[in-house]
C-alpha cells in the first residue's frame, strides 16, 4: 500500500512539474485513399498497336476488375500511350484512328468502365518526348483541342506525360492546357470524366524540375487549380523500402526552397505515389504479396502525411501502379499466373478503395 500511495504521489509531482505529461499525444489525422489505380501497357509494351480480342483481353485482365470477390482491383487505368504528333494530325493509319492507337479502342474503355472503373489516355512517356516537343511547337491549341475531343468521343479523362526534362516548352504546354480547358472546364465534382487532366512529375523534386515548378504553382494549386492532380511517377527501379519512397514524396510537400527559383509546396490532395508491380522477370510483392509489399508499409504515411505549406488536409490521394498487361519486353507480364489480386487487390480490400472513385479532395 505505501509504495501504491509513493507511486501515485509521484506521479502527481512529475505531472505538475513536467516530468509526465498529461495532455494527449497529437494523432495524425487518416484521410482515406481516393485514387487507386494502374497504367496500362496493353499487350505490345504500350504501343497500344492492334485491336484486342476481347475474350484474350479478358483473360490477361480480369485481376484489375475483379480482385477475387467480383469487385475491382484499381478505381482507375490509365491506356499509356498515345503518340503527341499522331494525336495532333489526327492520324489514320494501320495502327491508328483519329490520332489513338487503334487498341485504345470503346470496346476496351466500356470493359473498365462498366464496371465503374474511371479510365484516362496518357499522352507521351518517356519513348514520345521529341514527339510531344515537336507538337508543341507545331500547333499546340490544336494539339489541346485533338485531345478534348477524342476525351468526349471516348468518355475518358487525359493525363500528361511531358518527360523533357530541363528544357520543356512550357509556353507551348500552358497552351495545350488552355486549349483543353477550353472545351472542358476544371471539374471539382468528376462526373464529366472527359474534364479530368492530370499530370505525370518525377517521383521527387530533383528531375523535370522546370515542369515541376510551373505545375505546382501555376496548375496544382488548391485556390485555382487547372489540373485535378499529378502522379510522382517511378523511379528507375522500385524503392528498397518504404523510407525510401516516403522521402521522394516528401520532396513534393515540401517544396524546394533552396532552388533558384523555388520549387513551391504541393498539397498532399494533390499528387499519388506510384510503385512497381513487376520488377524484372517476375512480379514484384507489390503485385502478389500486399504483407511483404510497399502498398501496406507506406500506407499510413500516404494517409497521414501532413501538409507543408500548401493545403489544408492531410494524407496523399492514394496510388499509381506501374504497370498492367506488358510494359516492356524486359518485364514479366501482369497475366496469370502474374496476375495482381494478392498485392494491388488486397490492397483494395485493406484500405476500402471506393469504386467507382469519388469527388477528389480540393485542399
């Protein structure tokens, strides 16, 4: 009994002088995942450069609408990609209508999206950045405008990919984005799917630095924003751990104050992390195994982290995955027995990922 009262007088005196504290801890606040979602290479490494047999699509595809119990995988795929001169002389030829890869077609678009699956056309990549300066420089309002309306024709959003890195045409860019804006006005709710224009950036701050900067000031910021958000794209390889990628992503939040000029803050509502999900000649955890993978250790970074100057609430929108069917020659293909359930739709169930995706965060 004597030394239960010692110990409860202690504690009184160390609370009232400091050495306990009384106040709660402060807990980060959890925003839940909005954006969940892969780019998708198609069967020829992104080329997108024949019509799909829908039953063989299917079968290479199923994982992405169906992670197991009849509910999608991803809440979005992004067809990567479409070539920028194509897209601007709207080119038909024997691998593409009206400037779209001819696999890019309704058949494949309806496939995702009736089973509530938002879908976007990537334009660029890193194979097309000569094409897409030449665009540029060539008539980008129409390059703008060709994109607006293949969106409307095919019910799907855009999203850039403009990977040149020290010297990109920005005027030429702003352009393109003025002209896109001009048949489809910025969208806070989503529900016109054709308004939706995002925007790849480097997975930090540290590359395509230029196009960082003008998109985190003028076109991601949350009091007039231009694009609905950006992807922190891959690396050359996948991140060894979760420090990892939580220190390029951090770049974006916090900005670069020391650059000349400065690379402004990003809010947290306003770009996805993206991760492997083939690594080489096989799948990656991310694909087959959620408990080993970084879409489980990075999870409660990506819902709690904190804004650093721009935005009001916490937690990024979620995820990108690199990438569905066969991205490149030297990667395994995500078909079975690669198919992604076990790490990407494991992943939907752990985190409750809302299909189809819902009205985006502003701030």
């Amino acid at each position: 009994m004597r030394r239960q009262i010692f110990v409860l007088s202690f504690l009184i005196v160390a609370a009232l002088f400091g050495g306990v504290s009384t106040k709660p801890k402060t807990v980060a606040a959890v925003t839940n995942i909005s954006v969940y979602g892969a780019w998708h290479c198609g069967s020829d490494f992104c080329s997108w450069a024949s019509v799909r047999n829908m039953t063989d699509f299917d079968t290479r595809n199923r994982w992405l609408i169906n992670r197991g119990d009849g509910t999608p995988s991803v809440n979005l795929v992004v067809l990567s990609f479409v070539h920028p001169m194509r897209l601007l002389n709207k080119t038909n030829d024997a691998a593409t209508s009206q400037g779209i890869p001819i696999g890019m077609n309704q058949a494949v678009v309806d496939y995702f999206k009736s089973r509530g699956i938002r879908v976007q056309l990537s334009i660029g990549g890193i194979t097309y950045v000569d094409p897409w300066n030449q665009a540029l420089a060539t008539n980008p309002t129409q390059l703008g405008l060709n994109a607006a309306e293949a969106a409307q024709r095919l019910g799907v959003g855009i999203e850039i990919d403009y990977e040149e890195n020290m010297n990109p045409n920005l005027t030429g860019l702003q352009a393109f984005i003025d002209a896109y804006r001009s048949v489809h006005p910025y969208d806070a709710s989503g529900s016109n799917h054709a308004a939706r224009l995002t925007i790849d950036l480097a997975a930090g701050d540290r590359w395509l630095i230029p196009l960082t900067r003008k998109a985190t000031a003028d076109w991601l910021n949350t009091t007039t924003p231009v694009l609905d958000y950006a992807n922190a794209m891959v690396t050359s390889k996948q991140y060894n751990n979760a420090a990892d990628a939580q220190s390029n992503w951090q770049e974006h939040i916090d900005g670069k104050p020391q650059f000349a000029p400065p690379i402004l803050p990003l809010a947290p509502a306003k770009f996805t992390g993206a991760l492997y999900i083939v690594t080489g000649t096989r799948a990656a955890p991310e694909c087959t195994s959620f408990s080993s993978s970084l879409i489980n250790s990075t999870g409660a970074y990506v819902q709690s982290v904190a804004p650093n100057g721009a935005g009001t609430t916490s937690g990024m929108l979620g995820y990108m995955f690199w990438a569905a069917e066969c991205p490149s020659s030297r990667r395994v293909c995500t078909v079975p027995p690669n198919s992604c359930e076990g790490g990407v739709g494991v992943g939907a169930t752990t985190y409750n990922i809302p299909i189809p995706m819902p009205p985006l965060r502003q701030s």
